[in-house]
C-alpha cells in the first residue's frame, strides 16, 4: 500500500482499514507464536502499513482542526 493510495481514502475508509490490518496483524502474531506463520515478512509490512495510516489519520485530523 502506498502513501498516494492512502491519501485518497476518506477518514472512515481509512479507519475500516486500519481495523482490518490490526486483526490482521494479532492473526500474524498468533501465527508467529504458534510457529504456524509462513510469509514472516507480512508482519513487517502491515506494521508499516498501519503506521502509514495512522500518519495520514493524524496529518488530516490538524489540517481539518
């Protein structure tokens, strides 16, 4: 996921996404811990993607304050 794609999104589109990546992200970890986890670079991707739209979420927030 790109910043540009993020940046079209509307608040609660952003939002939805977030919520989806943050289970997402617990399915990861849980497969992690289980050792049952085969693509160990998914978990470094949706971290950053989470931090990515979470960072748009914050910068659209104090543009519309």
């Amino acid at each position: 996921m790109k910043a540009t794609d993020v940046r079209v999104k509307t608040a609660d589109e952003l939002m939805e996404e977030l919520g989806t990546l943050k289970k997402e992200q617990f399915n990861l970890r849980f497969q992690r811990a289980t050792q049952q986890l085969e693509n160990s670079a998914r978990v470094r991707h949706v971290r950053r993607d989470i931090a990515r739209i979470q960072t748009i979420l914050r910068e659209k927030r104090a543009s519309g304050a």
